[in-house]
C-alpha cells in the first residue's frame, strides 16, 4: 500500500508560498495535526478501559473459586454454583433469548456472611440481579447493583469476609487467577503457530525460531521482572563466565571453604539448579516461568500442582495473619548518606568471599560485633552479597565457620526482608540438615533461625517440606542422650537449650493447620506435655506458646486433656513471668470450649489465679488472654459461682471502658455468660455496668457485638435493668442491628430484642415507634441463615402479643413468610416457628391463611422430634389451627390425633392442655360432620 503523504506535501506548499500568513498556516497545521493524534489517543485509552468479559475468563473464574470454596471459616465462599447445568457451544449458561444481552450465566454465591446472591455474568461484566422469583427456578433478569469488572472485585464489594480471606490467602492465589485467564488465550496461539511451521522451508524455518525467540525475549522482560537479589546472582554469574570460568555451569553466588580450609569455587556442585527449580516451585504463580515451549506433558503436571497447592492453602490455619503479605524491598540508594559501618561491612563481606579458613572466622568475628538488631547493618550485608556467603557457609564441614554464619543469621532474621531472602537463596533446606549435626551448639543456632525465618506462609511450609518438623520434634526430646526420665528436669544444660531453640522453631512453624498435623504425628503432645513438668521458665515459655496455638485444634484439645496437660498450665499461671502467664491463659482460652476442660480448670485451682490476675492491667496482651480464659471458663455455671465469689464480675464491668477491642471482646462475653444469672445481674446494674454496655452497642467489630447483645438481652431479664436500657434508647440500638450485614449480629440482635420486648413496661407502643421496624422484621423471614431465622421467629412470637402490631406484621406478609419456612429439620427453628404460628393464629383469618398456604402438614410432623420444647410449642399452635375446620381435616389426614393423644399424658402440663384441646376439636368437627349426615 501506498504511503500516505499529504500532510508532508500541505506542509511543503506552505512552506514555499511566501505569504506572510503561511506561518500562522504552519502552527495551525501542526496543532490541528497534535488535536488529532490526541483525539486518538483518548479514544483508544477509553475503548481499553471497557470491560469485555467473555465465557472462557468467567468460566475459569467460576472454577477457580470453587477450588477455595466449602465449609470451614478459612474457605473464601461456602458454595458457588452455576443457576444452569447445560452449557451452549459457544460455552454460555444464559438462554439464548439472554444470550443477545450479552449475558454469558448466571451463579449463585453463598458466602459466609451474607445472604445467597444471585449474579449475572456478561460481557459487560458482573452484577447483582433479581434472583429467582419462584420455586421453579425462574431468574428476575433486572439489574439491582452496580457493574463490576469481574467476580472476585463484586464478591470483594459484596461481602467483607470474602475479603478478609483472600487478604490472607497467598499472593499466589491472584496469579494462579491470572495464569487461568492467560492460559486460553496462549494456547490457540501455540497451535497456530505450530501450524504454518510445518510446510515452511528449512530458511523460512531458521528466520520464524529468530523471531519467536526475539519475540519470547521482548514478552519475558515485559512480563517477568526478577527481583534484586537474583539479578545480582545472575550478573555474577555471567561475570564468572566471562572469567573464563565456565567450566562449572553452576559456580556458587561466593567462594567459601572446602573440608581442608581451602578456597573452592563452589560449595556444592548442582546447588543452585536444585535452588533455582524449589524457587520456581515456590513462586508458580507467575513470577518465574520457563521461557522454552512448553509440552502437553509439562502442562498437565503444572495443572496437577497447581491444584494440590490450592488444596494446600485452603488448609492453612486461620492463625497466619502475621506477616503474610510480601513487604517493600528495601535497597540503599546509591547516593545516599551511607554510615560508615555500611562500607565497614562490605569489607568484610569481600574476606569472606575471598579469604581462607583463619581470614574467614576473623571476618566473621568483626561482624558480629556489629550492631546486627540495626537495620542498616542488617541491610548491608544483605545488599553487598554477604547473605548468600553466610549460607554457602553453612554447606562446609568448619564446624566454627557454621556456628559464625548461623549466629549472625540468627540476629539479622528478625528482619523480614531478610527472612524471604534467606528463602529465596534456598537457606532453610540447609538449615534443616543441620538440625541433624551432632553438635548441639550447631542444633539450638539452626532452630532458632528457624523460629525467626518461618515468619511467614511460604517459610513454614519449606520447613515442612523438607522434614524440619519431624527433626524440630526430635529436638523436645532432652532425655534421649541422657540417663534421667523426662520427668526430672534435671537434663544438661545444652540438651535442655537444644530442646528450647526446638520448641521456639515450632512455635513459629505451628500457626499452619498441616504443620500443627506434622508436629502431631511426629509424636510432638507427648514430648511438650513433658517439657511442662520442667521449672525451666525460658523453656515453658515456647512450649505453651506452641500448646496455644496448636489448643485451636479438636484433636489437639483432646490431647491435651488426655495428656493432663490442663494441671501444669494451671500451675504456671501463679508464675511470675508476665509472658508465661499470658501463654497459659491463652492456652486455657483455646482449650476451654470443652466442659470438661472447664471443670478441669476449676478443679485444679485455676480460677482464682485468672480472677487474681484482671486487676494488673498495663501488660493488654496479657490481660486479653486472661479475660478470653474467664469468658470461655464462665460458659459452665459452677465457674461463674467461683467467680462472682471471687470478686471478677466488677472488675469485669470496671474494664468496659478504656480498653482495646481485644480485651472488650472478651470482658463482654464473660458478662453476657456471667448475667445469664439473676444475682449476676443485679450486681452488673448496681456496679454502672448498664450504661457502658449499652454505649458499645455503636461499634463495628462483629464479634464484639454479638457479644455485646448477648450481654444486653441478659441483662434485660431484670425488669429494673430493662428500664435503665430503655432510657438509654439501648432498644432502639438493637433494634438497628438487624440491618447488620452479618448474620451472627443479626442473630444475636433478635435474641436480645425478646426480654426487651417482655419486660418493657408499654411494649407494643415501643415497638411501633420505630419507623418500620416492624417491616424489617418480617422481611428477615426471608434470609437463609437458620439462626437468623430461629431469633426472628421468636422476636415475632413477642411482638404479636400486641393486637395492634400483629395486625401490622399481617399486613406485611407474615404469614405466607412462616408458611414458607415450615419444612424445616432443625429443631431450634421448629420450636419458634410453632411458637411464632401459634401467635399469628389470633389474628383475622391467619388461622384460615395458614392452611391455604400449606404450613398445617409439615407441623403435624415436628410431633415426631425428640425435643420436648418443640412437641409442646407445635400442640400449641396445632391447637390455634384446629379452631379452622379445613385444618382439623389436614391434621387428621397426616395422623396428628394418635401423636397427640400421647402427648396428654406428657408431664408437662402446657403440652397436656394443647394436645387436649386441639384432639377436643378435631373430635367436635368429626362429631358436627355424624351429625349433619343424619340429619
């Protein structure tokens, strides 16, 4: 094609006329040609902008998150399904009548804190639309949200616990979703490609490998940025081979020491080949890919891991908060004030690469001295290549040589830059041999680096990968190169050390659910149980350290009471170390779920320390631990008597104010535990506790809420209480959480709202005055969260003792909701839907409304549950439905009269007086009926 050049020949002709206007010509030919290019640029931003989703990048994002979906608090959804089994060629869900919409599916999310959403994908992108409109499934296909660009960004807008679990999950996780979405483009492309080759000639052939190769190199330096430390690893290797050097293709990053002391180019021929591909292993998400073509084989095992490393992650315990997410890498600049220990360093570092044995453990001497806990110096080694020596220093067989390189490790992996790159140069597999040396200095160095590198995800499950847990285990043993029993304490000094430094590595490996699994298996309970008995306070420090964060475990907890574990940390919480203290009372908190570790506790004397120890209250961490003890502790009845005796309920209720959230939670959910009991009650009221509880009602923190409430609606029981919380508006507060977006506070709301409702002095007019509150009640019915359900059944069943707002709930739809909800199995609902039937019956025709909408049947079968509560709440409002003679024949068709007639000789007497009655009117309508045939 031609090349278009009427702008150079306009520009010419201006330029040649010599009209003094054709300079003015000119600038305006240039702005008028800089407009246009601008006006293209705008429009070519603006049409990359707009979001075109397509059902390939939908469906891999569908089944991405699947893979982290299911029960369990740590999965980012609870389910997510497709509304449509059947998948068109062109691979869209939507009916093809959708289909010209550009709606590619539809998906149904539960996710763990809202209600079940129904989505529409299109190509346009993702949103929230009608849901289904009836029971055969129908979708509403009107939009009610905002578009979003994709899943994960709507579900992230949607639901805050959606966010929260993938803010913990791995980085990974964003990259396995980016390499899903780029796998199916890269893949026709490879097959195109591969196509033409075949019938080019063998020049043809030459010049396309150039290009795609050209291409390739120009794609990977867009794509693949390599952090510093490898660029400095690569440089020097490329340095090494321009040396002349190439006769080792694998030279390491420094020279270090051979058996006999003498310079050696490599410190383990093949190291970083094996370094290099556990990296790529680590970092598959996308951060390090091969550049060759790649096989059908190697994708189907790049496939095959990638899933087991979802699996894996799924499987990390919610306790990996700390550190998860990969900080800024810090780097000197290269023209700023330098200290002079950063030059002093670099000297050294220079020795160690280049100096013999005796030069080495000198230079390694100097720079112990250094102030390691500094960040400067610790960046300093690691900036000039130090770090990489002090690791190929621990391949040696110089036993001095290791013990200098670890004890400078030790102090510089408090740094967490340090701790990744430690991990990225492949230290940790070399740290873990050496758990296996015979000398036991070598031993306690290597765990305790350990305990300071596995800081994070990706360190914890190397350690375990590489058998460290197995070999940290075998460190708890103290007795095994001695003669005494376990039980004695009276070890050597370094086993006992070498057993601490195991304990302090485990502590950091266990935060992961897999490593708690290892240290199990591996037989870790017993040996920690044992190192319990010692008098070794820095011992028992990371011992219940590790016993705390493993106690979040059911098998875990069952050990430990079969292990008489409880007895010891009892024990230890009368010591004087604050950090012990703390340890135990979290180590009791976790265990404590159960009522037999809660008696246990109380048997051995362990309350009166917990009680003793709220009044010191400047050390928060450990006054969190103690109070989350009380409060789980305060859950059995014959505790919450100990304490109330030892005066802990008002120096519970003095801690409701100026605390952290940490503390609150836990000092408000021993209340709430502590004022199911009325003397526990009147003492929270006399001591002011009313008013700062009412005040937390305005917060955000979900868990404190739910306790919050709880505590409210305990506390409302007491008539004097309830007047206090009233005048507080506390009623209207809680009233307002039921437009919580969580369900637990939602819950909890409604079942604080009951007693409130009972025991307010004119409660049907305080009910109406909150502007449709009542509305919002009802439409609550619809949620799909049973609890929810269960509490809002029974916050109807008090509000309709009022004529006025029963007539008001009527209006609303209320009867058609309960209908809705009567083929339930779970008992807690059943016993407050009857109850909530039972009051609706005495309004109007509800009695009559209930029967056309089918709730009569399903209620006759509750009379088959094992829970008495729900057999003498379904007689009561079997007894309101039979005033209607079309329910008294339902009933007697689905054989309601042989299950009551043995529920009147039940020992409850309100149970007696429904079956009675209701068998009374099903009989008088039989008898109506003989009658009117005679006559």
């Amino acid at each position: 094609m031609k090349e278009d050049t009427s702008v150079v020949n306009i520009l010419d002709k201006i330029t040649k006329e010599e009209d003094p206007a054709s300079e003015i010509k000119m600038k305006l030919g240039k702005l008028l040609e800089q407009l246009d290019l601008h006006l293209l640029n705008h429009s070519l931003r603006h049409i990359s902008l707009e979001i075109r989703l397509n059902p390939t990048i939908v469906k891999n994002d569908i089944e991405l998150l699947k893979h982290f979906s299911g029960k369990g608090e740590q999965t980012v959804l609870e389910s997510i399904d497709y509304t449509s089994d059947y998948e068109f060629s062109n691979g869209c869900r939507a009916p093809p009548w959708r289909q010209i919409h550009g709606e590619i599916c539809y998906v149904l999310v539960k996710p763990h804190d809202v209600e079940t959403l129904c989505i529409t994908c299109s190509a346009e992108g993702v949103f929230l639309n009608g849901g289904k409109t009836n029971d055969e499934g129908e979708i509403n296909y009107e939009r009610k949200s905002e578009i979003y660009k994709d899943l994960v960004t709507f579900l992230k807008e949607k639901s805050a616990k959606f966010s929260e679990n993938m803010s913990k999950q791995d980085v990974r996780f964003s990259e396995e979703w980016k390499k899903e979405k780029e796998e199916p483009k890269e893949a026709p492309k490879k097959e195109e490609a591969a196509a033409p080759r075949k019938a080019l000639p063998a020049s043809s052939k030459s010049m396309l490998e150039k290009n795609q190769i050209n291409f390739g190199k120009s794609q990977m330096t867009k794509r693949l940025e390599p952090s510093l430390n490898w660029k400095a690893t690569i440089d020097f290797k490329e340095t090494m081979l321009n040396l002349g050097l190439a006769g080792n293709p694998d030279p390491g990053p420094a020279a270090v020491l051979g058996k006999e002391g003498k310079e050696t180019g490599s410190s383990h021929p093949g190291r970083h080949k094996s370094l290099l591909r556990d990296i790529q292993e680590e970092k598959r998400g996308g951060r390090l890919e091969r550049s060759g073509p790649p096989v059908s084989p190697g994708r189907a095992q790049l496939i095959h891991k990638s899933a087991e490393k979802i699996e894996e992650m799924i499987s990390e315990s919610s306790s990996e908060s700390e550190e998860d997410e990969e900080p800024p890498d810090h780097r000197q600049e290269a023209n700023a004030d330098l200290p002079s220990e950063y030059w002093q360093i670099q000297k050294l570092v220079k020795y160690l690469k280049g100096g013999n044995q005796t030069a080495t453990v000198i230079a390694l001497c100097s720079m112990k001295d250094f102030n390691l806990a500094q960040e400067t110096c610790q960046l300093a080694i690691r900036d000039v290549g130090g770090l990489e020596v002090l690791i190929n220093l621990l391949d040696t067989d110089e036993v001095k040589c290791k013990i200098g390189s670890l004890k400078i490790l030790k102090e510089i992996s408090h740094n967490p830059q340090i701790r990744r790159n430690i991990v990225d140069l492949g230290g940790l597999p070399i740290l873990v041999n050496i758990l296996d040396s015979p000398h036991k200095s070598l031993k306690c160095l290597a765990a305790e680096t350990i305990a300071n590198v596995a800081k994070f995800r990706r360190a914890r499950r190397a350690v375990r990968r590489h058998g460290g847990i197995t070999k940290l285990v075998a460190l708890l043993d103290c007795a095994q190169n001695s003669g005494e029993p376990a039980q004695s304490s009276l070890y050597d000094a370094r086993d006992v050390e070498v057993a601490r430094c195991g304990a302090l590595a485990l502590w950091s490996c266990s935060k992961s659910y897999a490593n708690k699994e290892a240290i199990r298996r591996a037989g870790g309970i017993l040996l920690l149980a044992g190192l319990l008995k010692t008098s070794h306070e820095n011992m028992l420090i990371p011992v219940v350290g590790t016993l705390q964060e493993c106690a979040s475990e059911e098998n875990y907890r069952a050990a430990i009471k079969a292990e008489r574990i409880i007895e010891n940390l009892v024990k230890n919480l009368n010591s004087e170390n604050e950090q012990l203290q703390e340890h135990c009372a979290m180590a009791i908190y976790q265990c404590a779920e159960d009522k037999e570790t809660r008696d246990l506790v109380r048997l051995h004397g362990g309350l009166k320390p917990l009680a003793s120890l709220l009044n010191n209250t400047d050390n928060k961490e450990r006054l969190a631990a103690v109070t989350g003890a009380i409060w789980k502790c305060s859950i059995s009845k014959e505790n919450v008597t100990k304490f109330r005796e030892y005066k802990a309920i008002e120096t519970l209720v003095g801690l409701l104010t100026d605390q952290p959230e940490e503390v609150l939670v836990n000092v408000v959910g021993a209340l709430g535990e502590c004022c199911q009991e009325y003397e526990n009650r009147v003492l929270v009221r006399k001591c002011g506790g009313i008013q700062p509880l009412v005040n937390l009602l305005v917060g955000i923190n979900q868990t404190l809420l739910v306790n919050v409430t709880k505590a409210v609606g305990a506390c409302a029981v007491e008539p004097e209480s309830m007047m206090i919380i009233d005048r507080l508006d506390g009623v209207r507060l809680l009233w307002s959480l039921l437009k919580n977006p969580h369900p637990d506070v939602k819950a909890s709301a409604a079942w604080a709202l009951c007693p409130c409702i009972q025991n307010a002095k004119d409660a049907g007019e305080m009910v109406r005055s909150f502007v449709g509150g009542l509305e919002l009640v009802v439409n609550l019915l619809k949620s799909d969260n049973k609890e929810v359900l269960a509490s809002v059944c029974a916050a109807i069943t008090n509000i309709a003792k009022d004529q006025e707002n029963l007539a008001v709930i009527t209006d609303h739809g209320v009867v058609p909701l309960l209908s809705k909800l009567a083929n339930t199995n779970n008992d807690k609902l059943r016993r407050h839907l009857a109850e909530a039937i039972s009051r609706c019956c005495m309004w109007g025709r509800n009695r009559v409304t209930f029967g056309e909408y089918k709730a009569v049947a399903p209620l006759v079968r509750y009379l088959k549950s094992n829970d008495a509560n729900v057999h003498r709440a379904t007689a009561q409002a079997l007894y309101q439905l039979s005033e209607d003679a079309d329910n008294c024949i339902t009933m007697h068709e689905n054989g309601a009269v042989k299950l009551l007639l043995d529920m009147v000789g039940s020992p409850d007497q309100d149970l007696q007086e429904a079956a009675a009655g209701c068998i009374s009117n099903i009989r008088r309508l039989a008898l109506a009926t003989e009658k009117a045939r005679y006559t």
